[in-house]
C-alpha cells in the first residue's frame, strides 16, 4: 500500500504578488500626479502606477488631478501650453517607465468622466477613443488597466480594445439611484443589488470599492463601517473578479484587508503598504531607482 503522505508548506503554489498600487503615484508622500510622485514610487518598488487622466482643448491626454484644476471643463477648455509644466502627459509617464526599464509595473488608469455633468464633457465613447490611442501609440495596452465610476465608460473600454483590463470604482454613493430614476453612472445598463455578479457578466476584470466609511479612519474607529468586507471579497473572488480596495492609508485598515484576501490596496502611503506587507511575509514589488552616472541607484 502506498503511503500518502501529508503536504508540506512548500508543496503549496505561491502567492500571487500582492499589488502594490501608488495613489496618483503616491499622494501622501509627494506631489501627486507628477513625474517626480510616479519617479519616487518606482524607486520605492511598487507594482502599479495609480493616475487620473483627462483630455486638453487639443485632446492631450494629460495627468491631473489638481485641485485649482479639479473641474474636468476648465482642463478641457484649456491647451497643453496653459497648464502648469508639472502635470504631465500619459506619453511621459511612458516614458519615465521605459527610463527605468521598469517592464513589470503596470498602469491603472482612471478616466474622469463625469456622468452628472455629461453634457459638458467629452462623450463617453470620445474620450474612450483618445486614450485607447494614447496607449496603443506609447505601447502601454497591455499592462493598463482602466478604471471608472462610470459603467457606460468600461463598457465602451471593452468595446475599443479588449486587451484592455477593466476595474469598476465602486462606492454607495454611484450605486444610489434617484428619487426617479436609476444611478445615472449606470449608463442605462439593468445593475442589480448584486454589483458584483452584473460587474462579472459584463467582463470587467476587477472591483475597486471604497474600503469602507468614514473613509480617512480605518477599522481603528468605533464609528467605521466596512464596505469592502470579506463576504464581498469571497464573493467577487467566487465570480473571477480581483478585489482591489481604495484608498486605503492606515496600517490597521491595510493590514485588515490583506488578511481579509484581497488582491491589492490602492494607497497614498505605498511606504506604509509595504512595511505590513514585509510583517506579513508577503513577496513585495522590486525597487527601480534612477541609475547615477557612477551606475548606482538613486532615490528618484
């Protein structure tokens, strides 16, 4: 009789890569949305590059999320000479990653697309179209994914390149319909009380919800509520979609959530993601710093 014998911890398969996600390149700890935010991540060693697009008056896909400039009209009324230098475009943060020959850190890409003030914006299919350019001709296609609020916005992502990988910003607040009529982020797509299982049948590849309520606290707070909870990530999981949370800048709340098994944090503090990452045994993200003239690394 053949003797079975008990599984050793290293018969397992390894750990996926917990992603590592810089908020608009790491808010918390430098000038968001710029080279300089998105050149320190890479250094600290993180495995995506969170960042918010919008489109210019000439239809430049730039980087902003600022907040004299927060109003996606004023930025779309505007040239690429009238904004500030430091807002860079898609095709420089394309480059900085080539710089750094950083192949394995990918894009995750938000589109600001405003569902309530549509008729003043570029339509969904429109700015659709100019950023799927923008990454066809940067070469970016494959390790970008697009995120949303917006249904309407990842469905036309889907339907202009499918390699395109699509993550639903999820949050109360876009799920609410009107007195009169349903959540108008929904595009007129029929979204069940299950967001998930119609998330899943629409091919998006991940949920992105807010982590839970009052946002800026965490589970260290009597008052905080859980959106993100661990039978939505079962449940996400049990439907082939990724569970990444946002915005997550609290150990307390990042180390709840890792244990909780989701697939990646997106945060304005990667220094602090990493640090419970490391208490957890967890693989993290590979540093690529700027090389000097002498050929060592460089902080930026």
């Amino acid at each position: 009789m053949t003797e079975v014998r008990p599984a050793r911890p290293f018969d397992a398969p390894p750990r996926p890569l917990f992603d590592v996600e810089a908020h608009r390149g790491g808010a918390g700890l430098w000038p968001e949305n710029t080279l300089e935010a998105f050149g320190r991540a890479l250094a600290l060693g993180v495995s995506t590059l969170e960042l918010d697009v919008h489109l210019t008056a000439g239809d430049d896909v730039v980087v902003a999320h600022d907040p004299a400039l927060a109003d996606a009209r004023r930025i779309r009324e505007l040239t690429r000479a009238d904004l500030p230098p430091t807002m860079p475009l898609l095709r420089q943060v394309a480059a900085l990653l080539e710089e750094r020959r950083a192949d394995p850190v990918r894009i995750n890409l938000e589109i600001k697309y405003d569902a309530l003030d549509a008729a003043q914006l570029t339509s969904r299919e429109a700015f659709v179209a100019k950023v799927v350019d923008a990454l066809r001709i940067d070469g970016l296609v494959a390790r970008t994914s697009i995120q949303c609020f917006d249904w309407g916005v990842l469905r036309r992502v889907g339907e202009a390149e499918p390699e395109l990988a699509r993550n639903l910003l999820v949050s109360p607040k876009y799920l609410a319909a009107s007195p009169d009529a349903p959540s108008p982020w929904f595009d007129g797509l029929a979204v069940g009380a299950d967001f998930v299982r119609t998330a899943a049948a629409e091919g998006f590849t991940a949920i992105s919800p807010i982590h839970g309520s009052p946002f800026r606290s965490g589970v260290a707070d009597p008052a905080y509520t859980p959106f993100a909870t661990e039978s939505l990530v079962d449940e996400a999981h049990a439907a082939g979609l990724v569970v990444i949370p946002y915005v997550v800048d609290d150990e307390p709340t990042m180390r709840h959530l890792v244990r909780a098994g989701v697939d990646g944090l997106i945060t304005n503090r990667p220094d602090l993601l990493r640090d419970v990452l490391a208490q957890e045994e967890r693989e993290l993200p590979p540093s690529f710093a700027r090389q000097t003239t002498s050929g060592g690394p460089e902080e930026s």
